[in-house]
C-alpha cells in the first residue's frame, strides 16, 4: 500500500469506496436519530448527500487530499483542511474501502496527515466523528494513533 496525492481520474473510485465504507455509519445514525431529523438531512438519500460531499471536497481548493492504493487501484482515502489562525489541522474526511478495513491502512492514512500537517507548521491536530455505533471503528482508529476525545453534546430536534 501506498500513499500518493489525489488525483481527479480516481474520483469515481474514491466515492465508490466511500459509499460501501459510510454504509454501516448511516445504518447506525438512521436508527440513532430521530426518523424525521434523519429525513430532514437526507431527502433523497444519504448516498446522494455524500456522494456530493465526496465530490465538493476533493474538488475544494482548501482541501488537500491523498488516496491509499493497492495494486494501483484506490482502497483508502484521506482530505485534510488547515486553519491557520488556530495553527490546527483537520482531518475532514476519511475512508477505507471495508474489503481492506481492519489492515491498518486508516491508521497509515491519519498518521501521514498527522506528519503532513506538522510539516506545514500545524500545530494541532483535529478530527470529529459520532459517538453511535457506527462510527465506533473511527474511534478506535483515531484513538489508537493517539487522538483524545473531547467531549460534545450535540442535540438535534425536528421543527
């Protein structure tokens, strides 16, 4: 496996993998929300949001993104936004394909966006996920690389 900057010819690859990856998470968040709270933030279906938030972030011009490949074909990927005023840098988006989940490679990802973000002088090192099931293998991933959780209550209600 290896690490190398995006590239707009994988950019179908990159949702692909994305979709399968985020599946387990929108299953948990369905049945974590409030069902007119979760239809309120996906109308036509979360893969249609998140198929244009794939798309709108590797296509953002103040995001930098990398993509893990395994013989030459995406299996991962990572993009990484930088708040200079804070000297802070965010991982905003990560995934890995679930056929090579469970290898290390979202640790590799994170840890080269950590050293990354050292390089161009960031000093903090950020990351936000959700505390429901679904996203307990994020947790672990970025607790494992040695991430520290903040705690947040976020609360939502369907008006």
């Amino acid at each position: 496996m290896q690490i190398e900057p995006y590239d707009t010819h994988q950019l179908d690859a990159v949702i692909r993998l994305s979709l399968r990856a985020w599946t387990p998470v929108f299953d948990s968040l369905e049945n974590a929300l409030d069902a007119d709270v979760y239809q309120a933030f996906y109308p036509d279906g979360w893969r249609v949001s998140q198929q244009k938030a794939v798309e709108d972030v590797c296509n953002a011009e103040d995001t930098n993104v990398w993509v893990a490949i395994d013989a030459g074909s995406p299996i991962g990927f990572v993009a990484v936004k930088l708040h200079p005023e804070d000297s802070m840098g965010e991982i905003y988006m990560v995934a890995v394909d679930p056929d090579f989940q469970g290898r290390g490679i979202g640790s590799a990802l994170i840890k080269f966006t950590c050293d990354w973000m050292k390089d161009v002088g960031m000093s903090i090192a950020m990351v936000e996920t959700g505390g429901d099931l679904g996203h307990a293998p994020a947790r672990y991933t970025y607790e494992k690389v040695g991430f520290k959780l903040f705690p947040v209550a976020r609360y939502f209600k369907n008006l």
